[in-house]
C-alpha cells in the first residue's frame, strides 16, 4: 500500500512548438502570441491538492522547456501517475513525450486527457500501447479516483480500474471503456484556479490579445446549452449543461486574485458563454460592483445581450466581449446551428458601444454552404460591425464535432497524420476541401481579410484615437501588433 504523501502525481502539457497553446478550443501557435493557460489541467490539480495528494504542474510550452528538460524535471520528481495533456493537432508528439516517459520511468502510469483522446479513446489506446488509460471528457474526479485506487495498491488493479467512471483503460490485451462519468455539478468545491497559478506558474508566461497583459484566466461555469456544430468543448469535454459556481465563489476569487496578483491587470473568464444565464451574470456583477476592486475582466459571450445586462456588466468592471459572429450569411449561421441571427448581431454591436464595451469579433469560414461570395458577405459584415479587434479563420473540424463527422462522411477532408492540422511553424492549417472551395482559398480570403480589417485607415484612426483617450490600451495593442504585423503585412 501507498501513502498518500508517497504517491507522486505530475500532470503535464507537454513541449511542442514554443508558445503552443493547447488547451484553447483550436490549439496552435497564434499569430497575435496568444499563450493559453493550462486551465483544466490546472483545475485538476487543484482538486488532487485538496484530496491530499502529492502534485506538480508543468507547462513546458509556456516556460519553454523541451524535451530533455522535461523528462529532467519528471525524472526528478518520480511520479507513479503521469497526466499528459492533448490535443488534435499534437496528438502524435503527446504520444511520443508518453512514450519516452514511460521509457525513462518505467513504472509511471501514463493518463491521457483532453478533447482529442476524449473522441478518440480506442484508437489512442491501441495506436499507443505505451499510454494505460484515458481520461475521458471532464476528467477531474477520475483522476482523484485513479490517485486513490494507486493509494491503496501498489499497481494498477484491474477490477479497480473497471470501477472508475469516465475511464477507459489497457488490461492485458484488451481495452476497456468503462461508462461515462456524470458532470460535475458542484464546481465551488474546487480550490480558485488562481491559487494553482500561483504555486505552479508565472502569470507573466500568458498573454491573450485582447486582454491587458498580464491577466489572470479562469472559470465560472462549464458546459455549453448550444448546438454550433464546430465548438469542440461542449461537443467532446464539458457537455450542453451550463453549471456554474455560486456567484459569491466567483466574486472571492476576485478579490483573491486583487489581494495577491496585485501586478495583474485584468481576469478573463474563459466560459464557453459567461452570459448565458442572465440571472447568474447579473448578479456576479452586482457583486463585483459591490467589491469595489477596480479590477477590469473580458469575457465570452453570445452576440444577444440585452442593454441593461450590457450596462450592468460595464459597471461590473467588463472590459470586453469576445463574441462569435462566424459568418454574414444567415443561411451559414442556420446550418451550423448558430441560433443566431445577423440583425442580433448588429443590435448587439451598437449596443456594446453605447455601453463603452470593446467587442473582439471571431469570423470563420469553411463552413456548410460557403462560397467566395458567401466570404466576401462576411468580410462586409465584418468592417460595418467594425469591432475592436477581429479574427479570420478557416474551419478547423476536431473529432468528435458534428463539423468533423460532416467533413468526414463528404470526404472533405485530407490529411495523412494528425500533424497536417499544423504548419511547419505550428499556425492553423485548413484540411478542408469542398466542392465550392479549397483549402488553398479558404487560407487565402482569411489573410486578405485580415488585411483588408485592420489597414483600413478608419480603424487605423480609430486604433490611434484609442490609444489618446485610453493610454491603458497601449500596451496591449503595441505587444499584439509587433508579434502579428509579421503575419499582416505577408502576401
């Protein structure tokens, strides 16, 4: 039998590309230097902590460790659990950072998490005879379980294992997937993921784009009631629920995060949807209004708020409202079950703006239905609505989404390797052909678009006004453009 302060857990997003950001909803390396928190495996962490066990986070992307000091570092440590982060597009060099873990320490049980072993635990599992079990979906609670059956046994139990919801598990020959694990409803008995960053990581390490730098990221709620066929959390990790914390958690670990980041300069919370229950961002503003922090925050949200929570939200400390807009073309929209209609969107634009929120506005293309002149509607759409900042990108389908098994099941897409969804410098690659357009095309319009955004001399003018009535937003706007006029200015 293990002590529980024998037992050593690591739980690892492994090196990559510098600056891959693998747990945002399509990880790559960002043209704006975008670099994702570890945020789920951070929270998993935090509740292995609070259950008494021996934990460590590393993030080699962020810190810029490669293999050799990544294997140092574990090698040190001598972990009995490794948890090994994935995602689709770095699936293969996970598995290759797995296997050469379990080759340096032969004993480690090797656990894999996230969206891509998620939809693809049987092909992982058997592509990888290296890796004992995955993680499936939201994988906190089976982590705590797998620690505690390692508590108890010196070695992985087979009928033990069998019991572990959310599980699926190498025996002998075979693989075993064991039943799905309810989701967590109860998401205040987590330790505040700020907490975790702390001990763990330097906030200096993360930056997003449209948040001052440096910013703390965190949840209130998983789950996502939409259908869009392409957002890969809900369809493949966190479910159609929305479960949030109580308010009063949310606001305690602001004034948690004021009271020991006093560097920080804004919190972003990372929901699928932070507006999606009215009731419960109505109230987490009160409170932070109450608070007083002066603490500003960015947030995701539909394009549907009304004017008096937008109002609220503005008072609140809100910032700016990252929003999915996808495409000008309704039809588009309805076929990827946006539930959302252009007139809302422009609404909600000019909505934004009379309460003094910044909107970044996403734009895809690609999907079900798309033309040139479809892309082209969506660019027009894009300079009216004229938000703060915007992104142009081609679909990128995950397995498990609706997206993929569409692309699939019209043979649109074509890869050899998982490692086709990355250039060679780790950007976005489009693997998407469809009968109306390339991916050569798709890739093309995105970079025009991009160009034809941002060096427009109205929104040069308007980004030079910004920075006079709002010296506070120099510096973000002067570290996004130096990392991203790389990419702006190329044909």
């Amino acid at each position: 039998m293990q002590n529980k302060n024998d037992l050593r857990i690591i739980l690892l997003n492994p090196p990559y590309f510098p600056k891959f950001s693998r747990s945002q909803r399509s990880p790559a390396v960002i043209k704006s230097g975008t670099i994702y928190y570890p945020i789920w495996l951070a929270y998993a962490t935090g509740l292995l902590q609070k259950k008494g066990f021996d934990v460590n986070l590393i993030d080699s992307p962020a810190e810029g460790f490669d293999l050799a000091k990544t294997l140092e570092l574990i090698e040190k440590y001598n972990p009995s659990i490794v948890v090994v982060d994935t995602s689709t597009p770095s699936i293969e060099n996970d598995a290759m950072i797995a296997e050469r873990i379990k080759k340096s320490i032969p004993a480690a049980y090797i656990v894999m998490v996230g969206t891509h072993v998620s939809a693809t635990p049987e092909e992982t599992l058997r592509d990888y005879p290296w890796v004992n079990a995955v993680a499936r979906r939201e994988y906190d609670e089976t982590l705590s379980d797998i620690a505690g059956m390692f508590s108890h046994n010196k070695t992985a139990d087979t009928e033990d294992l069998k019991k572990i919801q959310g599980l699926s598990f190498r025996s002998n020959d075979s693989i075993v997937h064991n039943a799905d694990r309810p989701f967590i409803t109860d998401l205040d008995q987590f330790p505040f993921v700020s907490q975790v960053y702390k001990q763990f990581l330097n906030v200096e390490n993360y930056f997003y784009s449209i948040t001052k730098h440096p910013e703390i990221t965190i949840i209130t709620g998983r789950g996502c009631p939409h259908q869009c066929t392409y957002c890969v959390y809900p369809q493949v990790q966190y479910g159609h629920r929305y479960r949030h914390r109580s308010p009063e958690n949310v606001a305690a670990e602001f004034v948690y995060i004021r009271e020991n980041f006093p560097h920080v300069k804004e919190v972003f919370i990372e929901d699928d949807t932070f507006t999606i229950n009215k009731d419960f961002c109505r109230t987490v503003c009160e409170l932070l209004i109450k608070a007083n922090l002066g603490l500003p925050w960015t947030a995701n949200s539909r394009a549907d708020v009304d004017m008096e929570t937008l109002k609220i939200m503005k008072k609140a400390g809100c910032r700016l409202l990252c929003i999915g807009v996808e495409s000008g073309h309704q039809q588009i929209l309805d076929n990827i079950r946006k539930k959302l209609k252009i007139e809302q969107v422009e609404t909600f634009m000019k909505n934004a703006r009379k309460a003094g929120i910044l909107v970044h506005g996403c734009f895809m293309v690609g999907n079900q239905g798309e033309t040139l002149e479809t892309m082209e509607k969506t660019l027009r759409l894009a300079k009216r609505l004229h938000p703060d900042t915007a992104q142009f990108f081609p679909l990128m389908v995950y397995p498990g989404t609706r997206a993929f098994e569409w692309a699939s099941e019209k043979n649109y897409i074509k890869y050899r390797t998982y490692n086709d969804w990355l250039t060679s410098e780790g950007l976005h690659n489009c693997v998407i052909n469809t009968p109306t357009l390339s991916s050569d095309e798709m890739v093309s319009f995105c970079n025009r678009a991009r160009r034809s955004f941002y060096l427009r001399p109205a929104y040069i003018a308007s980004k030079l006004w910004q920075t006079v009535t709002h010296p506070s937003e120099m510096k973000r706007l002067l570290k996004s453009f130096i990392t991203f006029s790389r990419y702006l200015f190329q044909k």
